[in-house]
C-alpha cells in the first residue's frame, strides 16, 4: 500500500527534520527536501528508517526555476499522494543596516520566505483539491508581525508570507486544503541554523544561560509535537494561526 | 493515588463538558461547574463515569462573590490538585444597539468574561507556582480582536479578557504555568447555549445548512481535542494563541 | 451665538488641557472636567481665557454614579451642543504583580477606563445622533493591545476600552458619529501624571535623558495637535486608530 | 530660494495627485510622477501650477531597474531636497484564483509594491539622514493586514510593504525620518484608478450608490489633509499607523 507523503521543503537538524520524522513514525513517508549537505540528509533519512520508518531525501535549491514544481510531480508520480507539506525555508540573513542590504539580499529573501511558498501552492494544491484534503504547515517568524531595526529583508518577506497564508486559507479551506502559519517565537536549539549563525561556542553559551533542563530555547522535537497535532485536526475544527515559544522566553509583543 | 484535577468553569454540553470527558479520558479527574441545570451537569458526570473516568459537578453562580474562590480551595483540600482550568464562561448576549445595553448588561458581561477569569488566576495561580506547573486554557470569542456593531458589552469583556490572558502570561509562563487564549471563531455545534439561542428549530436548520457530515459548525468534541493538546505542550514549545474555526466557514478577518 | 462645546473628560495639564486649549483656540467652549485640583483646573480654564478663548471648568468623579450623565446633560442643556468629546481618563496604577492586585484595584480599572466611557457614549450620543454629527476622541495606551506582566488592571480595562471603541464606530460611524482611539505609544511630559508618579526628581531626570530638545517625550501641545486634526477630518475620509510616539522611542511592537 | 521637494511616486487623479497638490499649496515643490498618460501628468502639474504652487512631472517605470534611484539623485541634483516622499504605487490587479495568478503576476505584485519601496528608501534616506529630517508617506490597502481571497499576490505584496514600512520606522525614525503606514480601508473616488477598473457606468453607479453627498468613497482631497496633517507632524508626536475610511463604509474587521 501507498503511503501518505509528508514533504518537509527545509528539512535541517531542527524542526523540518524532527517534523518529517514525527509524520514518519505515524506512518507518512517523510520526503526531506533541503539545499546542500548530502550527508546530513542522509543521515536524517537513516534515522527515520532505524526507527523503523520510510523517507526520502532530495537536494532541493528552492530558489531555483522549477525546482519546486519538478519535486513535487516526481514525488506524486513515484512516491505517493502528497498529503501535508511541511514548508520551512528560513530567511533570516541577521540584522543589517538598510545600507547594508543589498537589492540582491532584499530579493533573495523574498524569493526563499514568499515567492517559494507561492510557487509550492500553485505546484502542489491542484492534486489537493481534486482528492479534497491536504495539509499546508506553514513555519513562521516573528518578523511576520512586527518588522525589527535590520529586518528589511526577513521582516518584507516574511509579512508577505503571512499575508499569503491568509489568502490560501481564504481560497482554499473551503475545498479541504487546511493551511496554518506557525509563529516560531523564539530561538530554535538547531545545530543547522542557530548553531551555525552564532558558531559552536556562542550557541553552547546560548543553550546553558537558558538551559534550566535543556528547554529554554524551543526544542525542535517538542515543536515537532504541535505541527503534526495541527495537520490531524478534523476538519469541523482548524487552527489557522498559532504561536510557539519556550515557556522562559518573553513573547514578540511584550517588552 | 490522587488524580490530577482539571476543573471546568462552564461546562455545558459544548466544549466545557467535551473538554472535561477528553481530560477524564486522560486520567484527570474532572471537576465540572456550570451555573444552572442540576439534571444536566449529573448528566455530564455520569457520562463520564460510564466511559470509566472520574468526575464531579458542582453548580456554581461565577460572578457571586466568593464563589470560584471557595470552589478553587475546596477542590484543593477534598479532590486534588487543581493541574489544569478550563475556564469556558461565555458572555453573548446577542447584537443590542448601545441604547439597548444597559449599565447592568454591560457590567455583568465584564463580571463574567473578565473579572471571574482575574478571579479565577488569583485563587488557581498560588497552588500552581507553588508546583512549579499548571495550565489555564481560556475559550475566548472573536469579539475578543474586533468589535462589531451590537456587542458593546461582549466585546468590551472579551477584548479585557485577552489582554488579561497576555498579563497572566506574562507574569506566569516564566514560573511554568501555561495560559492560552483560545480564539472560537466560528459557531459551535452546542445545543446549550447556541442552541438554547436560535431555539431548536432554526439550530437544526443552521446545522442542516451548514451540515455537510456534520461539520460545517464547530463540534466540540473535535475541539477537546486541540485544549488537551495545548495542556500537554512541553513547556519548551507553548502555545499562547490560536484560533479555531470550521474548514468551510470564513475567518473573522476576511469579508 | 453659542459656540460648540468640546468636553474634556479627564483635564490635567496634560494631554487633556492641551486638548482643550486647543479646540478653543479654534472657537470652540472647552468644558474641562477632571477628578481634583481646584486651583489647577481653575489654571486651565484661565489660561484658555487669557488667550481669548471660552472655557468652563468643573470637578466630576467619574466612577460615581450618574456623574457623568448629570454632567452632559447640564452641557447640553446650559452651555451648547457638544460637538467633541475627548475621552482621556486613565488607569495606570503602576506594575503590580497578580497577588497584589486586588479585586478592588482590578474592578476600579475597569470603572474608569471602560465603563466611563460606556457610559460617556451612552449620555452624550443620542443628541450627537439626532444633530447628525459628533466626534469622540478616545486617548488609549498601549495596554490596550499587549498585556505586559504588572498590568493586569490596566491592560484588561484598555483592551475592554480598544473593543468598545470599535463597536461605538460600528454602531454610529454611519450616523455621523466618528470616533477615534489614539494609542499613546510613549511616556508623556505631563507634570499631572508622568510627574506624579514618578516625583519631581525622577520625572526631571527621565526629561533630560530623553531630552534633546526636549521632545524625547510626547509633547501635550503637539499631541493635541493630532487629536484637533481627526476631529476636522472629512466624514468622506475618517481615521479610527492611530498610534503616537516621540521619533526618539521605540514602538511597542519593537524589542 | 530652493522650495523643498515632496516627491510622489504613483501620482494620478487621486490620492496621489492630490497629496502633491496639498503639499504645492503649503509652499513645497511637487515632482509628480507615474507611469503613463503625459497628458493627465501635464494637466495635473499646471493644475498646481494654475493655483500659484510649483511642480514639476516625469513619466517613471518605477519597477524599471535604476529607475527610481535616477531619478531621486536627479531631483536632489537639479531641483531642491527632498524633504516628503509619498509612496503611492498601487498593485491591486483584481481577484484571481491561485489557478489564474502567474508567477509573473505575483513577482511584478511584488516589484511594485514592497521592492519598489526598498529602493525608494535606499535612494533617498541617506540625504534625508544627512540632513536629519525628511517624511516618508506610504500609501497602504487592507490587503496589508488581511488576506482575502484572491488577493494572493496583492496581499503577499502589501504585507511586505507594510513590515518594511516597519523596519524602516525602526531604523530612521531615530535618525528624524518619519514613516508612516496610511491604510486605505475602502474605494477611493479616483477616476485612474478605480474608474479604470469598474469602467466609466459602472463607476458612476457606485459614487451614487454611495453618494449621499459625493463623500460615500474616501474624497482623494480630504484624504491629502490628513496625508499633509501627518507630514507636519512634530517629532514628538508622530504617528506611525493610521486608517482611513469614509463615514459610510465599513472597517475592514467588522463582518
């Protein structure tokens, strides 16, 4: 029997990776999709097969022209019904100056946290709606709602995917495609990003000052808990919105 | 061994009472307090009960004074700890121009929408820090992020009702208590209260109209589901926000 | 001939005094109406006068029964048609944590910031509603729309204030009646309250480090400017929220 | 002497011809540009110059590479500093299915309403930094703040705009540029605009119905008050985000 795919476009160490192995442990296929290191993706792959679960891995450079489209035929034409898309493209490029944002990093952004969203709807919800469901997780940011000093480009792109959200939900929950926007809150404990971002030593620093028991930064397994309870809700009772974020952290809004 | 408790301010045949069964069902015992219907709330328990589960039901006037304190200390001394509120008071009164809504309308939708959940944290919140955890599940209304023509009193309470909520979370969250507000945007598949609203016939017509399978209004035990899940968060990835409607209703932000 | 009357509820030598100041000065009776201070509210309405302008004064507790009723109607009836009424009592009582804030506290919060206003709209609508014309100008903050820990009273009362506001502008929009909710974003260089809660020494300081030119805090004058503005606007192009802040500060939504 | 500049990109029969207008009359120099039609661009500029203002029109492509930049340096260069900015370029393209809206749409969606206002701040806010002062007046829609259906790159776009708007407060408002967010909550009486989309019977059909007293769409004249009110707003009181609606109409959160 076919299985039901899950396909994580942005699948790291962090949450696309715990996300596709936690659709995978409930019997999805997990199809992990990320830009560059082959082993990682290997690797997050065999983890999910040791645990007696079946994925996929694909190097995916999401910008690129028809990339996203070409994935998604082939996965549906060899793999399985695609039945929830895990969408989780960052775009944070760090705090800088409007000087120093170039129209070049500007566009990037929007290309990776808006247009790829776009593209991966339009490539993917024509088979959703003619099986009459589907699930759209969609990660985002808290540049989505409110735009920082040095957020030009991640703040831009992340607003126009917020706003995109709410037209698929507007087009398409009716038809049965349930699309939620997930406001990660807060720092990820991912080696892949965070990790990389603030090097080894100022991530371990980071990790212990909010450590208490290893859960002051938003831990990616835990995360991976509420993706996959919104993707199950019945239908008679969807969350289109929601927020995450560790319980010692402050959340956006409050100083 | 004592069960954890998991009280319900408001529970009705809607979602308070499915959300008690959905924590009995867990192994919480449910204490169940609504104000009226004697016949009703036993009814509720001895649902309970039958499924194999623990419950209790006490009638409660929220907005007397004393009333949720004494209920809160005396579930603490005889049942158990009090591990997760519910707290589900609803303060519709249907669309009234502002000269139809009386001083004493007006205030008493504040008593019960916003004072009896102040009220509530007061009395709950001590035993909670003193553990170290607990949760405050808040069902809130729409009318809690727009005010539309005719809800002067409903919206008033409701929009104090969710900036109390960001307060109480504010203060809490760091010292492990987990309070969400819970955004009901839509009509709820309940016979006591929108259907004692619209009366039997034109609740079944709107559930007919709305119908499908059933699900085209809010049912509530599908609703129980996505409390429970919010009360299990791990307190590394909390949810403070979220909004749930039926798939084939529109939400409040689009025309 | 009888001017039209701006009433000020809440007239400190703040935002309100200047308020007032400023609608007399452009032909209007400024009623200034404030809870204490004889002798400085007979300031008020003097200096209004030496500059040529018409103003009355009157001590009015607000959160007493039929105080602002008897007070409108005495207007109406004795001085003019109110044609703007400007709204600008607060509640801040300072941070306190949940177990110091008493019930009392919690519900006096309520009276003043929500209530009043309530029953402002309630007394003084029905003959803006019948002149097919009127503003209300509400001044609000910015615990109106997030919950920071310690503000319990406040932010519950602003929040019930924000939702009411919109229901008032639902209801009477159409029939003339535009009413505004002014976030003030920022500390004001209001001697009557900033100074009073913070003392003489402290309020000084707090002036000189934002200083500059002294416009590191909102300037009242330059405050009431704004409100004067939305109170001429075109019925054909009405504001209902805006938000103010010093170019110095920081927006709310800002870390 | 040099009169000071106030640039407005996207400057038709409404809203932006008549900001450049207002500002014309209070003594600045209007530079108007837009696309196409040299003879409306002609008829508005000795429309200004016919009241005794001064201005100057340029056909612009604004998503032309160089385009805006070119010409602000040649504002600078050859006729005065610029010292207001209204950014008024719309990219509303009607309702689309997901189905009927092309990459390309949404990418020039994009172009025009949040990469175009990236690159009007680049070009222009390093000699508005120099000089400590300036204004940047973005003209917004509803679909910033909430996604309808069909809106997919309309919203996706404004929402861009309106977190970049966000970001830019963030960083230069500090700096004494002032940027503010002006929603547009309804039709705007605009020949350009929305005459061109209804089509001339149609768009007369809707004044009336609207009509009352030609004040039933937001007036383009009283909405360039409020613009200019904004503008002259002193830096201890600025606003950073405000609607704007006729009387008549309906906010965009009420149902």
């Amino acid at each position: 029997m076919v299985k039901p795919v899950c396909l994580v476009i942005g699948a790291g160490a962090g949450i696309g990776g715990h996300v596709g192995a936690r659709f995978a442990r409930a019997g999805y296929h997990a199809v992990l999709c990320r830009r560059s290191d082959q082993a990682g993706l290997d690797r997050l792959v065999s983890d999910i097969e040791k645990e007696g679960g079946s994925a996929s891995g694909f190097l995916l450079n999401a910008i690129e022209d028809g990339a996203i489209e070409e994935r998604a035929a082939a996965i549906e034409a060899e793999i399985g019904p695609i039945e929830a898309v895990v969408f989780n493209l960052g775009a944070q490029i760090g705090d800088r100056a409007l000087a120093d944002t170039s129209a070049k990093a500007f566009e990037v952004g929007w290309r990776l946290a808006t247009f790829a969203l776009f593209r991966t709807a339009t490539s993917i919800f024509p088979a959703m709606e003619a099986r009459g469901s589907g699930t759209l997780l969609v990660t985002s940011a808290t540049a989505a709602v409110r735009g920082n000093a040095g957020q030009h480009s991640h703040a831009a792109a992340m607003g126009g995917r917020r706003m995109l959200c709410q037209t698929l939900n507007a087009e398409f929950s009716p038809k049965g495609i349930h699309v939620a926007h997930i406001l990660i809150d807060g720092a990820v404990d991912a080696p892949d990003t965070l990790g990389k971002m603030l090097g080894p030593e100022r991530f371990q620093q980071l990790r212990e000052a909010r450590g208490l028991e290893n859960d002051g930064l938003l831990v990616p397994a835990e995360v991976a808990e509420t993706y996959f309870h919104v993707a199950q809700q019945h239908r008679s009772a969807w969350t289109h919105e929601l927020d995450l974020r560790a319980f010692s952290d402050r959340p956006w809004w409050n100083h």
